[in-house]
C-alpha cells in the first residue's frame, strides 16, 4: 500500500504542475496579444533581410497582429541572435534562423554567448536559397575555369567580402578554398548589403554570397557570376555551373532562411507561428517572390527544422578543423 504522505505529495505536485500548465495554456491560446518583432539579424539589403520583409506582412496577417521587421546586424548575426533568445518566450519576438547564426557562427565562436542547439526553438525554415560566387567586372576572368586559373597564378593577390567572420559566406568560401587549393583574403562586413555594396563598387573583388542579395547586381551587370551552389542550374543563370559540376560537390550547399523563437517558447505559440508562416507561403504572389530570388520555398515542420540546422552545424564545424579557423 503507497503511504498517504507519497500519495498527498503526489496531489500537490500534479496540481502544481496543473496551475503552472494553465497560464501557458491560456497565453498560447490568446498569442499573439501585442506587435511581433522579427529579428534580422544583419544590415538590410541582404537575402536574410529580403526574405523577412517579403513574408513579415501576410504573415501578420495571418497571426491578426503586426509583424515589424528589425535590423540587428554585427559579430556575423550573433548580436540580432542573442537579442531574440534573451527576449520573453512568448512568441511576441522571434528572429530570423539562417546558417551563419545557426551553424557557421557557433562553429568557429565558442564564446559566441548561446548554444543553437538548446537556445533556439525551430519553428520552420522558409526557403531554401542558392549561394553564388561572383567577382567584380575588372577581375581578369569571366568563368569557372578562368577564375581558379587566375588565383592559383595570383595566391594572396585577391580578396573576397563576406557578410562576417564566421558567416555562412566567410564558411563556405574556406570550404571552396580548401578544396580547390586557392588563396584569397577574408574581408569580413556588417552584412551581406555592405559586402554587396564594396564589390559591386570594385573596393573587393570576388564575393560568396546567397544569391537574392546578389542577382540583381548580376543582373546589371555589376557583378559576374562564376559558380552556384544548388542542385542544377539556375533558371536565372542557365550558363553558370554548379560546384557539383565543377567537381567541388561538397561546397554545393543551399543556404536557409527560418523562423526561430527562443528557447521556452510554449508548443502552441510555436505552431501557431509556424501555421501562419505555411499559410503565408501558400500565398501565391509570396511564393512567386522568393522563387524570383532563385531560391525554393519549404515551409518544413519545427522537427524537420532542428534536423536541418543539426546537419549544418556538424559540416561547419568540419570546416573550422580541418582549416584551423579561428575568430581575428
């Protein structure tokens, strides 16, 4: 026979965890109450910032409160990062997920201040984007074979901009260079808009970069793609090759732009954000937005989230051993 005092504690917990359950209840049912404020975690202008403004209004729309868009750009996205996760855990902040602030960041910055696996609640990834290589007009080649050829003549003559140290641009770069045996200079930004604006001006010469911030720009003719990341050609640049074409099929990785809440989010708050974030992606002017960009609309489920941002922060955690890469 239990003792009644087992059994009267027993009681008294599961009507403790009965009072704190039913605020929690309560609040996920009447989220969201008040504005919700996305974190961007770089300057504007770049691809995390043009996916965030392109779903932020009918994504209100579709949660019955206004989604304001923030800019919190430095230490390559971790200042915009460790804003959302000190923030409340009740929907009412959230940030944009993109594997510099995921992956790339936490792998080469052990004091980056948050753990991606434990801090960050996944809510959904929102699109899958290519990344593109691209050099100003004035660099001496205008293809894949050109350019390898010109920096293995060159070692240590050029530099590439990226959206900062430990970003997925300055990352994925290091990747390429430790597999084609090139050199280049890292010349770390505030966000892929600054890096954008110094190579389209010839301040830099080269650029790795999420193809939305950096296609028109290419378009124009201010730059000149050289290699993509992405399954197969792109519509948008049918005479550009993939890295898997070129032999490089480990750099031949997408970039991702999600949806983050911080760690203690409340499941309902977090499934009812990622509801509205699917209902906005089944809108067809927003999805024919982001597939204009050239990138591939997901809208996974938080589960599938977590395993997607698991995998890159294994393989950018590869790159900093294998290149000994370490914060300046």
């Amino acid at each position: 026979m239990i003792p009644e005092r087992l059994i009267k504690l027993a009681a008294v917990a599961a009507l403790a965890t009965l009072t704190l359950a039913a605020p929690l209840a309560a609040q996920a049912q009447a989220y969201p109450t008040k504005t919700v404020r996305l974190i961007v975690p770089f300057a504007p202008g770049g691809t995390t910032d043009i996916v965030a403004r392109i779903v932020s209004e009918k994504m209100g729309a579709a949660l019955g409160q206004t989604v304001v868009v923030e800019n919190k750009a430095g230490g390559g996205g971790s200042i915009g990062a460790l804003e959302m996760i000190k923030a409340p855990p009740d929907g009412h902040v959230l940030g944009m997920a993109t594997v510099s602030t995921t992956a790339a960041n936490p792998a080469i910055n052990a004091r980056i201040g948050y753990d991606p696996a434990v801090d960050f609640v996944p809510v959904t990834n929102i699109a899958a984007t290519p990344n593109v290589i691209a050099v100003h007009p004035s660099f001496p080649a205008r293809d894949y074979k050109g350019f390898i050829a010109e920096l293995k003549k060159n070692p240590g003559k050029y530099s590439y901009a990226s959206s900062g140290t430990g970003g997925i641009g300055h990352l994925q770069t290091e990747l390429f260079k430790s597999l084609s045996g090139v050199f280049m200079t890292h010349i770390p930004y505030r966000g892929a808009g600054p890096a954008l604006n110094d190579t389209v001006a010839g301040q830099v010469q080269i650029i790795f970069d999420n193809l939305p911030s950096a296609l028109p720009f290419i378009k124009d003719g201010r730059l000149i793609a050289i290699v993509v990341a992405a399954p197969q050609r792109l519509t948008q640049l049918p005479n550009v090759p993939t890295f898997k074409e070129v032999g490089l099929e480990p750099v031949n990785r997408m970039a991702y732009y999600g949806v983050l809440a911080p760690k203690g989010t409340p499941a309902a708050v977090v499934d009812k954000v990622a509801a509205a974030v699917k209902k906005t992606l089944e809108d067809p002017t927003v999805r024919k937005r982001i597939e204009d960009t050239g990138s591939l609309v997901i809208g996974n489920t938080p589960a599938q989230f977590a395993e997607q941002m698991k995998a890159e922060l294994a393989v950018y955690k590869g790159v900093v051993a294998k290149q000994g890469l370490k914060l300046d």
